[in-house]
C-alpha cells in the first residue's frame, strides 16, 4: 500500500492533462537545453516520468522533446541520474515511433545498457533486439576500457536472449560461453578492499583484503560462488553471481549440442555414461570446445552450491538463500544432463545422497521437487520398471498402512520376532518383515532388499489380492508398462535395453499372486522383449550366460510359456554372425545342446512318469529354433533330422494324445515334417535362416519371415508331392 502523500502524487499525477503536460514539457525542455542539466532538470525529469507512468493509457510528448530526451541521454555531458531518467521516460513511451537511437557506435557500458534498455522496450519492430545483442556481444569479447565494467551488460544480454534467443550467431555464443564459464570459476576467493573514508578517525593506509567465508562463518576454502559471505566484493564476484543468475536459461538456449557419432572403440555392452565419465574428467576442461567446457565449469559450481548447502547458515536470509541455490542448482544439473549423458552417472550418486539428506526436512519440500525431475528424467528406468510391477504390492502395503495406523494404541506393540506372523497386519509390525515393508512403501532401500528377499512379504499380501483398490492398480499396471516399454524403445541404448531384458527375466517369477494379472503382465512381457531383441539384436549374444540360464530350466515352459517361448524364439532369430560378428559355432553349439536338452525333456516318453503338459507352441518353437541353429552350423543337422524323426512317435502315443487336443498334435506333426524336409536341402535351410546382409533386408525376405509356415509348406510340397503328381 502507498503512503497518503505518494496516493495524492500519483492522483495529481493522473489527473495532469494533454496541455498542461506539454507547457510542463516545454518547461523541462528549457532546463535540459541549458549548459549542463542539473538538479532543477533532474527534479523535472522525475516528476514527468511519473506523470506518463501512473496512466495505463500511453501519454503523448511532442516529437521534438522526444528527440532531444535521446540527445540529452547519449550525451557525455549529462548527468547519470538525468540519463536514467531520460531512459525510464522513453521506456515508458514505448513503442516510439520517433525513436532514433543507435547502439552500434556505443563503448560506455553504462551509457550502452541505458540505451539497449530503450531499445529492447520498443518490441523488435526493427530488429532492435538483435542489434542490442551484436553489440552487448561484441563489447564483452573485447577489452573493456579502465572504469568500464560488464557487470551492467549482463542483464542487457539476459534480456537479449529470453526476447529473441536467434539473434546470436553461433561464434558469439561460443564468445560468451567461454566468458560465463570464467566468470563462474574463476571469482576470486578474496574480498574486496575498502577504500578509507577520509574522515578524522579513518586510517591512511588501505585494510588488506579478508578472505570470503562460508554461511556458517568458516573461512571458504574452494572456489567462489553465489553462497560465499563477504562484506565488500570484487567486480569479478559480482559477475560471478550475475553469470550464475542467466546460467539456466543460456544452457536451454544455448548449452545443446549435435549428436556425437557412436565411438567404433566402445566396447559393446559397456555403459556409455561410464565411459563418457572417465573420458570427460580425465580430459582438461580447458581444451573442450566452449560449449562443453561451460558445462563442465557449471557443473562443478553446481556441486559446490549443493556441498555448501549442508552448512548451517549463521543468518535466517542465508538458509532461504541455501535452499533457492539449491533449487536452481539441481534444476540447471538436470538440463546439463539432457545435454550430455556422461554427467548422470556423476549427479545420480550425488543427488541420491543429498535427497537422502534432505527427505525428512520440511523446510528442503520445494527442493525435492527438482531432485524428483532429475531421476524421472535420467540411466531411472530399472527403477520405474520395478515400481511398475510392484504397483499392486504397494497399493496392498499402503492399504496395510492405513489399517495399522486406525489400530488403538494397545494393539501397535511390535510383534515377537520368534513368532511367524500370520496376517498382514501382524507381518507389518514384525521386525522381520519391516525393512520389506519400508522397500514396498519406498520408504527405505537398504543393500538387502532384493527382489529374492521380497518374495515372501509378496506371498503374505495375498490375502488381498481380491482388494478393489489392488484390483484397480493390477490392471493398470499392463497399460503402463506398453507405455514404458514405448518409451525405452525411443531412448534406451544398448546398454539399458541389456539391463531390461535381464531384469524382465529375473522379474517374471517375482509377480503378485493374481492370476489374471500375472498372465496379463507376461503377455506384454513377453511381446516387449521381441521388440528389445529388435532393437539390440546383439543382447543375445552378451546376455548368452543369462539367456542359457533361463531357456534350460524346464519349469519356465509351464510357470511362464510367453515369455519363454519369445526368448527361444529370439535365439533362432538372432543367434547369428548376421546380427553379431562376435557370434562363434561354440556359442550356437552349447545353445543347440541346452535347447535340445529341454526339448528332449518335455518330449520323452517314460512309462512310470506323467507326460509334462506343455503349450504345443513351446514345442514348435523349439523345434524351429534348433533346426535354424542347425543351418548355421551344418554339423549339428543330423541330430536335429533325427531327433524331428522321432517326433511321429511322440504324437501318437497314448500318454501323449490324452493330454493333447488331435489340432494340436497334427500342428507338431506337421511343423516337424516340414522342418525336416527343409534339412534335406543345407543350401535352402541356411538362406532361409540366415539369409545375406544385402538380402535380409529386402521385400522377399522380410516377406518370406513373415509366412515361414508357407515358405515350409512349399519346400514339403516339392520334396513330398501328392500321389499321381509326376515330380519335375
């Protein structure tokens, strides 16, 4: 609220009309024409920029007494105080269309912000922007005069870029890159020297200059920044906070770079970001292009504010400036990141420990926000993957939670640790079961808590596997996972997509117990890891120990068929030194062995033994599976032809056809049959599998995948022609 007498000025100054204002216009143009305008022109001045201020309508000046408003400010002879009032009034008349002023020719720094502030008011009408920014630009990459300082440029060129960040040319921003980078690192750690005041008490000689400290008063032993304590600072300081205050918004505009092309010595299936890591700290930041080595130095400064703000401050004004640092510090982080990959793996350790420092501090709420955006954004997929299918544990947890808490207070004792509890609330309180609770809740995550670990609380939880809320978060869970799994397949590398594939198989026994949930989870499951192995047809061969592991177990064919089945499937498809020169002929021998193992277990026929039920598609695709191995390592063909012989066997006896619909086992039949006529001829069976590289892309061949089955039907036909038929 306004005081009674800045109410009444404004009201007179409101109430001023056209004439009157133009005689009071008259009248200031006589004081600023004189020899040297003093204070009776500055207090003119004053008041008629309040009078064209207080209207929200624009007030009119005669052209002639605007022109020489722009004399009056460019002149070397005014006064300061009359050149800022001279620019504030021609602020306020913006657009002016009798604006004649130039920046071009401008050296005074004082005299070009004063101007590029008129200038960048009028709106770009003329391209005035990108002439203030040319020169701004250019002025800072030269050497300032003696007494010039770039401290008031700084916010001209914030300006600059938030109205038109296009005005730049690209060496300018590099220019100013290298500049910011400076300014940001380089501040000096000392404080600045307090000239004497001249009075009866004051001393001759000149106090040393004291070292700047930290907030809670220890003397500041790194690098300058925004959060160090000083009585007095230097120019450089000053642009220090400046350059820190822009560093967000020139990193969005100007911080991104092209895409650098794949290095041919990464070694494949190494992290990326870990090898960018070692390469960009082991470099000096000096010899990195400008762009790159602003980053860096923001980087660093960045990690300085976060260490600085686990000091407690000695003034209150301090700790609110700690947590906005801190806020902006993670957020510019976070962009750096976007920018350049080989910074996540150093911010996700750091920003991990500071969250932990600062999850149970109210007055850090807002910070958590920007560190919540960090790990959504950033190498936190496998996280969201197991968030994603624990979703119904945790919406039964969190019911458990709310349960316990409506308990009376008699009834919340910690359950005996020697008693195993026999429901969910009393697994709640017990000891053994908390620290499980607490990784549901994603309250704690200790070392332990592995997914093996949680299978008993999984198993606990469901009794409330019927919970309508369960239910409702079940069949979600489906839904997000497509929507995660189309994400990843945009931006994971081959790294995470290798990291995926071992977790969806790690992952796919370790469900909630709800059986439509567990089947519709290994559905999409099942259909994402074809699209993985599409992407990173290389996995199979560096995830071989893995994939080995989890296509010879036996009981994977009946508790997870889909997924199963897909990763055999994936096997044949790209077990091949097609996709991978790296793939040998003992790699697909030991495959063929541990397939032709599993195979042969489902398959047997023991008299004292039930035949194992397994989906006739799991057979087929096996079958097709070893019989493409075979084709690539044509040692292997007479085994596979005798082991697909034996197949009529199996579908006719007893033991067999009592478990097996007659459709089914006449599809095996036939699958068998026409695989082994495709044996007979090597040279087909390999083309067909594993075609050439200027083919297996081409229309026939993609089309021929997609129809093996007629592809198969027409190679039976020719070898087995129907009766009568005379073969060609």
């Amino acid at each position: 609220m306004f005081s009674a007498a800045a109410e009444s000025f404004l009201r007179q100054a409101r109430e001023i009309h056209e004439e009157e204002l133009r005689r009071f216009a008259g009248r200031v143009s006589a004081l600023l024409q004189g020899p040297e305008p003093g204070a009776e022109a500055a207090e003119g001045l004053r008041r008629l920029h309040l009078t064209v201020a207080a209207t929200k309508y624009p007030r009119r000046l005669d052209g002639r007494f605007v022109e020489l408003l722009q004399t009056v400010l460019c002149s070397p002879k005014s006064p300061e105080q009359v050149q800022v009032l001279c620019a504030a009034i021609l602020r306020e008349m913006s657009p002016c269309n009798d604006l004649i002023l130039r920046c071009d020719e401008i050296q005074d720094t004082k005299l070009l912000s004063l101007v590029s502030s008129v200038l960048l008011a009028q709106g770009n009408k003329k391209g005035e922007v990108a002439a203030v920014g040319q020169r701004v630009v250019k002025v800072l990459e030269g050497r300032l005069p003696e007494g010039q300082s770039a401290l008031l440029l700084l916010p001209v060129l914030a300006n600059v870029i938030n109205l038109s960040p296009e005005s730049l040319t690209e060496e300018q921003t590099d220019a100013v890159s290298r500049k910011l980078a400076d300014w940001l690192r380089y501040a000096s750690t000392q404080q600045g020297i307090v000239q004497p005041s001249g009075g009866f008490f004051s001393s001759p000689r000149t106090k040393q200059p004291a070292p700047v400290t930290e907030v809670d008063g220890a003397i500041a032993t790194d690098f300058f920044t925004v959060l160090s304590v000083g009585q007095h600072y230097t120019q450089d300081q000053w642009l220090n906070v400046q350059a820190f205050s822009m560093l967000r918004n020139w990193l969005l505009f100007y911080g991104g770079q092209e895409g650098k092309a794949p290095n041919p010595d990464d070694k494949p299936g190494m992290d990326r970001s870990v090898t960018s890591m070692v390469s960009t700290t082991s470099t000096s930041s000096r010899l990195l292009p400008p762009k790159e080595h602003l980053r860096e130095k923001a980087f660093e400064y960045c990690q300085r504010l976060i260490e600085q703000s686990t000091r407690r401050p000695l003034k209150k004004d301090d700790g609110d400036l700690q947590r906005a640092c801190l806020i902006e510090a993670v957020t510019i982080m976070d962009i750096i990141c976007k920018q350049d990959s080989s910074y996540v793996y150093r911010a996700v350790s750091f920003l991990k420990i500071l969250h932990g420092r600062i999850c149970g501090d109210a007055t850090y709420a807002r910070a958590l926000l920007p560190i919540a955006q960090f790990f959504l954004n950033h190498s936190t997929a496998i996280e969201i993957f197991h968030l994603l299918l624990d979703l119904p544990c945790l919406t039964a947890a969190l019911d458990i939670q709310l349960r316990a808490a409506a308990l009376p207070t008699s009834e919340k004792a910690t359950s005996d640790p020697a008693v195993k509890p026999a429901t969910c609330l009393e697994a709640f309180r017990h000891p053994l079961y908390k620290s499980t609770f607490q990784h549901f809740l994603r309250t704690k995550s200790a070392p332990e808590d592995t997914p093996e670990s949680l299978i008993p609380l999984r198993q606990l939880l469901g009794s409330l596997a019927g919970n309508p809320r369960v239910v409702q978060c079940a069949e979600t869970v489906p839904v997000l996972l497509e929507l995660f799994f189309r994400v990843m397949a945009e931006s994971a590398d081959g790294s995470l997509i290798n990291q995926l594939v071992v977790l969806l198989l790690q992952r796919s026994d370790q469900l909630y117990e709800i059986p439509t949930f567990k089947d519709d989870v290994y559905r999409v499951l099942s259909s994402q890891l074809a699209m993985l192995c599409k992407l990173h047809p290389a996995l199979v061969v560096e995830l071989s120990t893995e994939i080995l592991e989890f296509s010879g177990a036996v009981s994977n064919i009946q508790s997870k068929e889909p997924i199963f089945t897909h990763v055999v499937w994936a096997v044949g498809e790209y077990l091949s030194v097609s996709y991978d020169k790296r793939c040998t002929v003992e790699q697909i021998t030991r495959f063929f062995e541990t397939l032709e193992a599993v195979l042969f277990e489902i398959t047997q026929l023991r008299p004292l033994a039930s035949t194992p039920s397994c989906a006739p598609r799991a057979i087929s695709v096996l079958m097709a599976t070893l019989t493409k191995l075979a084709a690539r390592s044509q040692d292997l063909i007479p085994r596979v032809s005798m082991f697909l012989s034996k197949m009529r066997t199996f579908v006719q006896s007893p033991a067999v056809t009592s478990v097996y619909c007659e459709e089914d086992l006449e599809e095996i039949l036939i699958r068998a049959t026409e695989l082994m006529n495709l044996l007979k001829m090597p040279s087909v069976a390999q083309f067909v599998f594993n075609p050439p590289m200027d083919v297996a892309s081409t229309r026939l061949q993609r089309e021929v995948n997609d129809s093996l089955p007629l592809a198969l039907r027409m190679v039976t036909h020719l070898l087995e022609p129907a009766p009568g038929c005379t073969p060609v």
